[in-house]
C-alpha cells in the first residue's frame, strides 16, 4: 500500500448522518486532532447506495469521498457485501441463509447470506463493479475492503447441490468416499454421490469425516465467493490491493486457505481487558496477532479494535487508563502497519450504539477516550518509519484448524473439554516469555527453517507431515509434540499400529493407552533426579495423560500417581542432527516454561534479551539493516529492563518501564 | 361493586364434579364454614358450556349459580376465553397462535389464542353475550372476571398486517419510520410498511425500536381484543363493573394501557414464601401490591392466592403456620377489598391437582390449612370497615414497563444483568422502612403532587418527562436518579449532547463514561467527611459505575477504588424550590435506606410511624376521615412497635407484635 | 441355549475389514488367546447385506461364519433392523421418524425408524427371513439378537392413527377416555379419538394421563413391531431362542412387557466407573443386573459391556487394573450366564472408533486391556459350572416403571428433583449390605411369597395393588413404604379420602401435607428414646418430608426441626400376621440401613454371610443343590471376611480379599 504512514482511524458511518450535514464537519475537524489519517467507508452501505434494485445513489458518497480526500485523508473502501437491502430479501429469497436444520432465515442480522446463491453472486458483482470503476482509482483511495468478517455457512439445496459436485471433484466415485468416510459403520454406505447431505442435528452428525469434508467445503465455497468479489473490483478497472478483516481465533473458516486470495491481511481484535490478568489478555492476543502475521509472513493491518468498551461483551468494561495506548502498540510490535478503530462515531440507534467510538453521543473533544486517541495518534507518528517493517522468528507453534475440527469433533477421551487451544498456547507462551519472536502457523505451512517446532496435541497428521518432521530433524531441527498426537488421517481414521504415526522412532516411544480426568482430578508430572529441565519437585497435570511404552528415549518425568505413577510422562532423545521431544499429559505452564528455556538455552535460537521480567512483551522487528525492539509493560507494577543500546523511539530509557508502557529502541542489525 | 363485605373466597370448578353430586353440597358447608363469601365461576369452562359448535348447555351452571346465590354467596363470573375447546382448533386453527418462529402450535395448554383471529372473536362474543344475557343482571353476581391472566403474543399472518397497520397509523410514512428506528444501520431501510415483520430470532432481534413497537403492538391488540371481550358483555346487557387479573411482575403486557378499560383492577399473587427471608418477600410482594393500587389509584382485588403450597414452582413448601393469614392481611393493607384463593377445590386430574386448595383430595375439615383459612374468615368479617377506604402516598417511585423493555433489550454495559426491577425495588424499599406509603407509578403517570419522586435507571426519557421533572422540581419537589438515566428517547435512540437529557442543569453534572463490573468485582461509595448523609465509612457498589463531569452539584460521596478512585458518585443541589439528587452506582441497600431516611427528614413528608421495627411493615388507609393503621411482622422474633392511641380492630393492643402479626388501629385522621 | 459354557466374547464388525483379509484371521488368533468362545455378528450390517433393494449379499457373512464354526466358536446373530441402508430412507421417508415437534429426521444415526412403518416393517421382515433361513440352524449359531438397543418413539401421523386405534381399544367411548383423563380441566374435552394428538411441546405436555397414555403405547407398539421381527425369524424356519439387548435404567419403555417376548434376557452394562467411589458404582449396576435377572426370575446374558474406556462418557476414564474382572464377575454374581463386549476390535473410522475393545487400533496382544481380557477368559473357565445355576431371594423392592412416568412428570411438591431412583436405591442397598439377594420388581409381578417387601415412593397405586399388599401383610409379609405413596390411580387421578389409598389400616395413620424442601435446605428424623431401630441420635433428611397423622401405628422417629418439629416422621404397626412400616422423609442411606438390619433380624429371612464388611458384596447362586457363595471387594483396601466352609472355585481362602477381587465358593445347600 502506499502513504508512508502508520494507517490510523477506522470504521466510519456517515451515510447514517445524512440528514444532519453539520456533523460530516465536525467529525473531520475532530479526526484531524485526533491525527487520524485513515478512515473505512461503505462497510454495511447497500442500502443507500442502491436504495430500490438496480437504481444507484452514489452522489452522497461523492461527496464523503472528495470532502476526505481534500483534507488529506486516506480511505479504505468496503465492498456491502456484509448485509443486504431488504427488497433483495423480499424478492429473492435465496440470497438468505438456511441453517443445519433446513430452515430458511428470514431477513435480518447481517453476515448471512448464501455464499452459493448465483443471484446473490450477481448482485454483488454488480455493485462492486460500479463502486470500482467510480471510486476504484481514485488518489487517497488505498485498500479494497471486501465484505465483512465473513463467516458462517449455508445448508440451503444450492449449497447441497455444490457439496456434493465439491466431493464428487474430491473422490472421484463414491467408493472411495465411503472408504475414506468409514460409512460401513452404522450402516450408512452411500450408493451414490446424490445421496449425501450436510451434516444436520436432524441427520447425522457423528460421521465425523463427513463433518469435516463440509467445514473443507464451506471454506472453498467462501473462498470461490471471496474470489469472485475481487474479480467484480478488477473488471470494474481498479487495481488498488484487497483484504478480508478476518476474527479472532475464528474456527468457522481455514484461514490459511484464504489468505492467498488477498494482498493484505487484516484483523478485528476486541480482548476483553480487564477481565483476565492483563498479562494473560496480551499473551492471547498477541499469540492472534502472531497468527495472522504468519499467515502471509509479512506486515498486515489491525482493521477494528475498540476505543473504549465494546457493547456485545458480557460486561462492557471501560478501559483503564493507558490500556489502549498499550493495546495499540502491541499491534505494532506484533506486525501491524495500521492501529484503526470500530468506530469514529457511535451510531445513534440500534444493536451497535453503545460499541466504544472515538467520538460518542456527547460529541465533544473532552472526553477521556478522546484524549487518549490523540496521544495515540501522535505517538504513531513519532514511529512511523516502523511502518513495513518485517517480523523474523525462529521458532514456531503449529496451531491447525484441521486438527483443531477433528479434536473437537472426535468423540474420544474427553468430551467435556480437550483444551487445544491452550495446549498451543501454553508453548506459544513458553517461548514468548523469553522474548522470542514466534511464529503461529498451520501443518501445511513450511518449517524447515525454524531451529524448533512445536506441534502440540497434533491429532490429526496429515499425508506427509510425519515425513516432514522427520527429515527437520533429521537435518538438526528440534521438534516438541505431546499426547494425542499422530492418532487419525486427514479423513480422522485412525492409523494402525503403533502411534503418534510415523514418528516412533524420531521420538523413541509409542503411545498406548490415554486417560480422561475429572475437571477435579489432577496427577503430577515429577522430574528424574537431578534433571536440568526442571525448577520444581513436581508439576501439576490435568484433563489427559498419556500413557506411553518407551523404546529408545530419555525419561525426563513421570506420573506422581494412579496406577501409572512412576511410569514415564515426558521424554527426548537425539535424532539424526535433532531432538525429538515428548510431554505426555496437560501439564501446568510453569512445566513448559522450565522444559523450553532450557531446550531454547540448548540450541541456536537467538534471544534478543537476556533477562525479561515476567509480564513483559518484549518483540522485534527488522527494517533496512535496523531491528526495532519493542518492549510492553502489562503489568500493574513497575519494572525494569535492560534493553541495551540503541536510539530510543518512544517511551524512556532509564530502564524502567511503567504499567501499560510501551518503550521503542532501534540498534543497527548485527 | 355492591356488597359491603371484604370479598373471601376464590375460583371454584364445579364442572370438574358434575359427575359427583354430593360434592357440591359438601362444599358449599365447607365454604360456610371457613366464612367464605365469595366465589369465582367459569374459568375455563368453555369445553362444558359448548360442547359443540353452537351448542350451549348452561343447566349445569343455572343449578350452581342458583344454589350458590340462595347461600348467600357472591358471584365472580368469567368469560372462558383464557381456554378454548377443541373442536374449535380442529375447525379453526387461525385462533392457535403462531410464535416467534412462525411456528403455529398445536392444540393444548390455555392463554394462547390468536388475539386478533376474526374467528377467535366471534366466537368469544357470542359465549360472552350469552352468559351476560343469562347471568349478568343476578342479584348476587357481582363482578365479571374477562378471560384469564392475559398475556404472550402471536406472530400470525393476521398479526403481521395488523402490526403493520398500526405502524402506519404511527409513523405514516416510512421515512419517519426509517429514522425512528435507526434502519441505515447494517442496511436494514425499509421500503414500505409491506416489508415489516415482527422480531424473530429466525430473522431480527437487534433492531431495538422494531422490539419495542412490537411490544407496544402487543399490548394494544391485546387491549383491543378485552375492549371486543367487553362489549359483547354489555351488549348482552350486563352493566356490573368488569376486571382482568393481572400477574406479578409481567413483562409481556403494558398494564398501564389496559388498566382504563376494566372498572376494578385485580391481580394473582403467588409469592414463594421461606426461600428469601419472609421480610424481603413481604417487601417484594408488597411492591406489586402498591403497583396495582397505583394504576387506578383505588382500592383493587387480589384475585388469586395460595392457601398451601403451589405446584409449578421449583419446589412446593409449605406455609409455615401463621404465614397464610399475614399474606392475606398484607392485601388488605395495601389497598385490597378481597382475599381471594385459587382455588377452592382441588381437582382430581391434570396438571394443577397438586395446587394448594381450601378444599384437597382428603376432602375433611380437620386439615391445618382449613383452620386456618376458616380463622382468616372470621378475622376479615372484624375489619370489614376497611372496604372502600383509600391510600394516600407522598412518595412515589417510577417503574416503567417501557423503559425495562428498552434496558433489558439494548445490547449495553451488562449484558449478564442490568438489575432494573432491583434498583427500583431499593429506591422502594428505603421509603418503606419508614413507614411511608408508596405510589410505584409509570414514567407518564401524574407526579406533580408529590413530595419525593424518585426515578432509579431511566434510561428512556420519553418526550416531555424532563420538561415535566423540571417543573416538579422547580416548584418543591425532590427528584432522585441515578446512573444510566435519560439515555435515550422513546426509540431507544441516544440522545446526542449532554445527559441526562435536558436534566443537566437540575441535577448540576453531566454523566460520562459508564463501567460494568464483573460479577465477582465490586467498588464502594464512600461518603464526605462529616455528611449527614451516611452512617458507615464505605458502601459498596457493583455492577454499574457512572462517571460524572459534575459542573454545580454538591458532592455527597465519591468512588473507593479503581481509576475512577474519589471521582463523584452521589451528588445533590437545589434547583428552583426544590432538589435534585443522583446516585452514580448500583449501590447496596443501605446506601440507599441512609440516604432516603435524611431525604425525607429533610421534607415536608409525613411519617405515620416514628420507629419502625426492621422487618415490620407500617400502611395505612383512610376512609371517611379515619386512618387505618396496619403493622405486620414478617420476622421471626417478636418485636415492639408503638402505634399510638386509637380503636384496635384486630391483634393485640400490648406493643408486642409476634411473628406474622397483623395489629390494625382506627384512628380519626388529624 | 446349548453350548455348556459360559459365553465370553462380544460384538465383532468383520464387515468393516471386508478390503482387509488378514485382519479377520489375526482376530481369530488373538480371540482363541484370549479364550473367547463366542462372538455376536451383524449388529447394523444391513447396508452390506443388502446394498440395494431386494439385492442381497450374503457372501462374505457366509465365509465369516464358516470360518468362526469351524474354529469353534458360538455364534449370536443379530436383525440389523437398529440402522437402515441410506436407499431405504430416500425411497421410503416413512422409515424416518418424526419427533414430538412433528418434524420428521433427515437420514442419519441409529435406532431411529418408524416402528409403525408398514415399509419398514416388511423390508424388516424380509432381511429377518433370510437370514432365519441361511443361518438360523446352523451349528454353533445359538441365539437370535433381535435389532439392537431398542428405544425412542415416533410421532408420524402412521404413529398417531395407531396411537388413536390403541386408545379406543382401551377405552371404548370418548368419554371413558375423558373421564380417566380429567380433560374438563382447561377445557380440554374431546369429542371423539380422531381428535386426540401425541404429546408435544407444540401442543399439549400437562396432561398427565395423556402422558402415560402414551408411553404405554409406545411400549406396547415396540412390542408389537419385535412381535413381528421375531416370527420373521420364526417364519425363515429357525427355532433358536432370542433376546433383545436391554439398556441401563433405560425409562423409554416398560421392559416388563417385552420380557415375554424374548427367550432370554440381556442388557448392555456402561457403569461409570472411577467417577464415584467404586463401592456406589457396583451396587448401583448391581440393582440394574437384579432388575433384569428379576424380569424373568431366571439367568440372564450380560451382552455388552466395555473392557476399556467408552468414548461417550463426558470423561473417559480407564479402568485401574483389575478393575474389568471385578465388573465380568459381578455379571456373574447376579445371575448372568455371560461376560460380553462391546467390542472385540476397534472400529478405524466415525463415532465409536475411541469405544474401547478386546483389539484396539494398534493391533498387538501386548497391551494391558488384552492381557486382562485372557485372564478373565481363563478364569471363566474354571467357574463354568455356575452356567445355569439361580437365584433365590427372599426380599423385594419395588422399581416401577408407570410410578416413576407419572412421579417425574406430575407437577407436584419438587419439580427439580423428586428422586424416585434414589428412593429405591436406599431400600435395594439396605437390603445388599446385608448380602442379601434381592429381586427388583415391578408393581404388578407377583409379590407373595418374599418375606420382606419394600415399595418406596409408591406414587400410583395401579387397580389392586393396595389389596394385594393387604392380603400379603396378613399373611406374614413385612411390608415398607414411604412418603408419597399411594395418591393416584393408574391414570394419575388423585385418590380422594385418605392415603396412603386403601393402606391407611395396614399403616396405622394416614398422610396429610407434604413440604417441599430446597437442595440447600435439611430436617432430620430424631429416634425415640431406647429405640433398637436407630444407632445415631438423628438422621438428616432432605427434599421432601411427608407430615402424618397416626391412628394406630407406633412412632419410631420425628421430625428435628421445622413447624413439623416432633411431629411422626417413621412408624410400624403389625396387621394381621405382618407388619407395615413407614418412612416418611427422604432421609439419609444411613437410617435406611439402621432400619433394614433390625427389620431383617426381627424377620425369618435368611443370611447368608454373617458379618459382610462395608463395600463387599456377597451373592448366592444355586443349582443341582449346590450353592454357590460369590464375594467381592469394591473398596480400595483389603478386608477380611468369613465364608464358611466349601469348596474354593476362584479367588483364595485365606479370608483376606483385596481390591477388585472376587471369591467364589461351593457349598451344599442346607
């Protein structure tokens, strides 16, 4: 993208001020002290721009358009894909959603629309091509923002009709699917690809390969529609580059398949603050914002983020005091070129109303939030030259979507809860703790590079993965997994013999039996004598232990209790030039954290500081021979930490960092 | 209505014993026995009034009526609209309802009809004119009881248009419509009226003002259809006085808006007695007692009550001894002309045959409840000069059926828990404690003769309410609010500016930011030094914090903890000849007991009672320049309680007051 | 059935390896290891064994079969009428069932046809006929599985018109029906059968006779379409014997009526072990296992039950070691002739394949579960004299299956949780302390000749049942009951006059109020002075406490607190040459045992081991005059216990026995 501006601003509305001109003008002049530079038009616009079908009102936005244009502001221009106008529901009622139960939605909401319907297709075509071709050149205009956090699916009969042509592309003929499938279970072998439906809570849904070949479809399906809303901008002659502002830790869509349809990738992030210890919250988030970053491995967009309290929470808590100043720059220090908000102005009526904005009902300058915005906005200037700059990590977490589906799908060990996600995110942490730089990324992405690889709770290994692994650490590379690992294919079939599939001689053990715990049960992981991996006499685990026959690996820990106490829970051994590494139950983060310091202590891996105070984010980013390493306080008290020399950018250089701190040092790339 | 007796007695099936002669007879000496005079016929009794289409068979009731009339009985005669036959679903299924879905139900339960089927009303009409015809001019038929327990809502085709209809004659254009409701948001306009459906969770839930115009709709057809109810009576030539029976605390219905249309309101009163202390369900209680009298400002009924235990809630205690006659005292306390018991009989079969009766399977008069039922009879013939006498409160609290509609619906600082109902019962409450008569009115009711209004959580200012509170202040009046008030119009559009709206000046501050609490956090209210308002170091807060810009308000306590720490909280200054107070959180009981007790010393308000026991409550009624003074203790200890010189009517004239007492005194008022 | 052993094996699904020859023949192998001797086949085959209509492949069963004869193993083979082809539902979609909301099932699941269907029932008839005619007098196949796990219910307009069909037979005229109903109630008379409709939340769920009405029916149409399933058996030629595999607890069907359908009775047995102390987990499956050995007072098939962890459990937990032996013979403790599981090999894919089994994915002999497979196979062996052998009890409880419809679905004195199961238990697990056998019985079998009978929480009172407890008690029975019992008729009428109905005599006093208490909420039953009955000065009792007037009985407890406080809360009387007891709150396990001990010493009942230490439980068998004494230890600790003299079958004789183990011993009867 062009300026050479960090992009701050976000959503605004004005086609809901229509009749209030003056507005328009106050909200420009308030922008500009703010040193807002960017702003979102036209995101849910549809029904004004095209108010009765095939009639188009562009006029009002003309004028929105050339007025922010001449004060220098850049737009972002949405496709209205996100929410249809009410006659097109009224006169075609295939543009609306039919949900697993088979039943049609009425009109209403937004987001959901069938992503399959031709007639829903066309109409979007339509105004995407005219809003290309009047505003798709224009200078200031930057990004094509497509739709809206697409998501959900559609089980209406043009969507079946493409469920089964995707399958039937996918398998060729139904033997096959029903091999793959395991159909021969319960008796429902298919004859033919016409017989098969969407997985329904009236049908079936416990052929969990069916389940999964649909959650496939709904991402190709979304995908195909995606692709068909930017062919609609190329042929209305514009040229500008696109993004789709994904969502938080979103299970509904792969992601990853997603990612190649778009320029840029951008993201909507609302962490609840405040309600976790914030230190928890900004390990989340961030761990998201390492996600996306990774999903094209360069700077992406942060697209909304919410200025005060959101209204859709349970509790909308306000912000305390230089919190979102900290959630700001941690965008940045994660990756981000751009800090935009949901929304410059709160809309007066309806669900939205009392979402968090830059300027509110009260609609004056002097409001905490706004004061706290116009700070940002300087402060963003004062970094600018951070704006393009890349992330480089060296090691990373595999966190997968596939798997993820299958993990939760299966009906296995656990039904109450398996915790993959916190099973990722407890390595992700481990090594974030220290410093490092980590990036987020799926099975099918590229490891090679990374001197460690984490693949947590990895159920589900793909053709080839195994075969991966193996030859990165065959070459030198350490690899960590755990517990319910190796254990199904693509299709969740399980592997016979002995598992995690492939790997038992990489990591020198095979898994056998696994035992579910009550939420109040707990066993102990208890390290050997004298091990170096271990700070503490034992390690609390829960929800899942893995009971595992070792071959030709080290014993690092065993159970504390049950009839398996004593019998081996975590293990490592070499292999070819690497390590293989396994943790067999869900044990306490303190556990990861002792185990990866010192496996990070034992290889190649750069820190880029030595001693990082607990609840610090310390990050880099890396810029024409320049690293920029950014620290983040968020804790509630002071600390200190040495970040060596280097040109201070923001925040203090006398060591100590306040609570919601952010400090910027650039040093020259050794 | 005629007899000068307090109305003792209740609903009573008959036609579920016309197969058992001699029960009738039985009960009749019972009912004699237990000093009861009054009985509830024909609830639910269309099935047996017309067996068939147009086939009537009143023989049956001619033989009860007269007999029971020849006993001396009053009569209380209901039309059977509240369950309809079967025949008619079968022949007619327009009268079923259709829900929220638009799914029509099948044929069961009662209190669900089509309020607006052609059909259904026709039919009623014509059962109705019939009994009036026959019944409605008896000596001893006194009252006729219209359908039952009124309320729920159908979503019919027939409903749509009539929505539709009444949008149009609202709004008149669809522009006007547009804007009310905010429709540019996520592209919802509508082109016509013709495009309106009512809110559905298959369709739309969010557009907050269709919600509330629904809810209106709703409330405006239902009264259509009693004003239907009622005509047919009179037109069957009846002219005896009407009633509905109202529920606890419904939130379906605006009571407000059909109170008009009956002669006498009457309510059902089922408290769960011993699962909150006996003294905060008394209050509770008591609180809708006082609603009820203050919709017409005239003594009521209460129409149904429990002599034992209920079968529908969770669990079915039971009365302890001595609790069923403080029950029915506290009626007469706060305004009632009855104590009325569903139900007289218990039925065999189906789902109430466990619901507390006079009468129960075993059928004896040995039974503990019959005692005591029988010992209230003659307790209420000893007070039976309170008939007629009036209340008269100079306090009053605003609860608003339109305002709870649009807090509970806006998606805002809690969705888990906005505590409306609790914030106006604390405001109550307080007044209580005193001994003070209460008026719990709606935000349109008239307020200007009274000495303390106060107005907890309006959050909708509906047009001209400031303007009015202004005028009540400047001439005397006392105004309470508090947080989260004069937020938004009727609309449940925000107000742009200042808030509470067009109140800044009167209270001397303007609201800020707004912060939810978790459940598990809290804040405390900390008093200035030396107020005069407070007797502890602290109260605590939770829920809901207003921040407050004050400009001219006094500051009477500020905040204890968090960012917001000795920012104001609770404020107060004189406007005009009178005070405007705002209290900024949800803050504990007695905060607001503290405070409401120096408010009213501070007055000109009149207290009956100079000490009032804890948990003892103190009304009074007046009649024919006499005050009635009524004290009942719902604790369990006895207490002393010193109600001056006067005529005892009932209790003891010791001081002492045991456990579920009722002392009533007559004394000339002064 | 013929073959002289104890039938040990399981379910076993070679049609899913059909492309995998080798892994039938390793099966056999690991199966002839473990000293499995039969396997049950066919279970949801019926997609293989006709994968399109009317074409039939019996060939690879043939092979299978051939080849499991031949190795000499048993044969159970099942109808595969528990899962239909997906043809037959797209041709067919009666087959399909329609829930209570009348929406009829897309394809999918299990145990969901129409059992109503005329189609279903002859695509039914004619796989049952040909499989009766190829296998059904093979050599070595010994018993017919009839579908599988039979349960749920239909509500298609083919299931309402049977549904009306049976309810004329029943009740001749409409206003028979209208009567015994109580349908006057909210005016829900009906006119003729035509009208009547199933239960649904659509429509009608309070009318309790209509209700149980219902599920009568539902059983009744179960039994009428496995009436049908079994001649196809019949009518293919084959005269084996057959079974239906019951299910745990399961309160969908009166099991009592299908027990004369079958030849042998068998269920299928998932206790949660580990979740609760082992000892409650054992006597609770202990009563189902008395349940189902008692509906036909004769040895009975454990047919399934899982020697690992099931994947369906919200937790699945392993079994600690040992643990699977103890649970195979307690089957055989109770009366089973067989330990069987679910399932010998794992399946690859879909929902079961983590159901644990003999052979799991790995595939290998040296795994924990296979080793303690072949050594219960080994010891079974040793104990298989006890094939065939009885048992005899002398005391009964009552669990009743019609009580407990109409208690769970009344609206009465709790309506969140009235524990009718739990009642039972308290009476069952009394009684087993003691190491008595007990049978568990319904209301309506035969009860004359026990010398103990306890009916806890006897609700209904079916036509009878109240003489025939009379005529027992004065003969010499000794009869318990409880609160709650004897208040309605079989159509959940309430009795008028005073209950217990037709027992007040027998008892000695009849029941008056019934509190409800909350789960927070206790009383406690206080002992009279000196009693022999009681060794604590009270027990807490909780959730409903019945108050009494006695006549004649003798009081042995009262209540502790509450208005209730002394009054008779536990009585006995003698009447005739017996004696009736009461018991009249749900007080804790403890009282019930104190009670039972002196009960039974006062009795002539037999027992069998004098002193059986707290979580052992001691069983008898009989056959050819030989008595087989069966201990086993639930607890985690070793305990002593003294069996007397006879002859060793399994365990040790020292007198010690440890966790999980099980003595068996043979001695002559006396």
């Amino acid at each position: 993208m062009k300026p050479e501006k960090i992009l701050y601003g976000g959503d605004y509305n004005p086609e809901q001020w229509l009749d209030e001109p003056d507005i328009l003008e106050q909200d420009i002049q308030m922008m500009k002290e703010a040193h807002i530079n960017t702003v979102t038009l036209g995101v849910f616009s549809w029904a004004v721009l095209e108010p009765e079908e095939g009639k188009y009102d562009f006029e009002w936005l003309d004028g929105i358009v050339d007025r922010l244009i001449k004060e220098g502001f850049s737009i972002i221009l949405a496709t209205p894909s996100g929410a249809r106008p009410k006659w097109m529901a009224d006169k075609y009622p295939e543009v609306l959603r039919v949900d697993a139960n088979r039943q049609r939605a009425l009109y209403g909401y937004r987001h959901n629309h069938c992503y399959t319907s031709p007639v829903y297709r066309q109409k979007v075509r339509e105004i995407n091509m005219r809003l290309a071709e009047r505003y798709g050149s224009r200078e200031g205009v930057i990004l094509w923002h497509i739709s809206n956090e697409y998501g959900g699916e559609c089980h209406c009969p043009l969507c079946q009709e493409a469920f089964r042509t995707w399958l039937k592309e996918k398998y060729q003929d139904i033997h096959t699917l029903n091999k793959a499938w395991s159909t021969t279970f319960w008796s429902h072998t298919y004859q033919s690809f016409d017989q098969i439906e969407s997985p329904s809570p009236r049908g079936e849904t416990f052929l969990h390969a069916l389940n999964l070949d649909w959650k496939r479809f709904v991402t190709d399906q979304t995908a195909d529609f995606i692709r068909e809303e930017i062919q609609a901008v190329r042929d209305g002659g514009s040229t500008l580059p696109t993004t789709i502002n994904m969502m938080y830790d979103y299970e509904g869509l792969d992601y990853h398949k997603l990612a190649d349809l778009v320029d840029v990738i951008s993201w909507d992030t609302y962490p609840a603050w405040h309600k976790e210890p914030e230190t928890e919250t900004a390990m989340d988030n961030g761990m998201q914002h390492d996600f996306m970053r990774s999903l094209k491995h360069q700077p992406y967009l942060m697209m909304e983020s919410c200025p005060s309290a959101t209204n859709w929470q349970s509790v909308s808590k306000l912000k305390k005091p230089g919190l979102l100043s900290a959630q700001s720059m941690q965008a940045i220090a994660h990756g981000s070129d751009s800090v935009l908000y949901f929304q410059i102005r709160q809309s007066r009526g309806a669900s939205e109303k009392f979402h968090g904005a830059v300027i509110d009902h009260y609609g004056g300058t002097d409001t905490r939030v706004f004061r706290e915005v116009s700070h940002i906005g300087v402060d963003l200037e004062k970094i600018c030259e951070l704006k393009g700059a890349v992330t480089n990590a060296e090691v990373a977490v595999i966190y997968d979507i596939e798997n993820r589906w299958a993990i939760e799908d299966a009906q296995g060990p656990r039904n109450k809860g398996m915790y993959y996600k916190q099973a990722v995110e407890k390595s992700y942490y481990a090594f974030r703790k220290l410093g490092l730089n980590v990036d987020v990324i799926s099975m099918d992405q590229e490891f090679g590079s990374y001197k460690i690889l984490a693949a947590p709770m990895a159920y589900m290994f793909r053709a080839g993965f195994a075969e991966r692994v193996r030859d990165f650490v065959a070459k030198g590379g350490i690899f960590i997994t755990t517990y319910w690992s190796g254990v199904v294919d693509e299709n969740d079939r399980c592997y016979l013999g002995a598992t995690p599939a492939g790997l038992t001689d990489v990591l020198g053990l095979r898994a056998t039996e696994i035992d579910g715990l009550y939420d109040h049960e707990t066993n102990q992981l208890v390290p050997e004598d004298r091990s170096i991996f271990a700070t503490k006499i034992s390690y609390e685990c829960r929800h899942l232990c893995q009971l595992i026959d070792v071959s030709t690996a080290r014993i690092l820990m065993t159970y504390g209790t049950d009839f398996y106490q004593s019998q081996p829970a975590v293990t490592f051994q070499p292999y070819g030039m690497g390590y293989g590494y396994y943790i067999g139950a869900d044990v306490e983060q303190s556990c990861y954290d002792d185990l990866y310091r010192r496996i990070v202590e034992l290889s190649r891996v750069h820190v880029p500081v030595e001693q990082v105070p607990e609840g610090v984010e310390v990050t880099t980013r890396e810029k024409d021979g320049d690293v920029y390493i950014i620290a983040q306080n968020f804790t509630p008290n002071d600390l200190f930490i040495d970040l060596g020399e280097g040109e201070l950018l923001l925040g203090n250089s006398s060591g100590k960092i306040s609570t919601y701190e952010t400090i910027i040092m650039r040093r020259r790339k050794q």
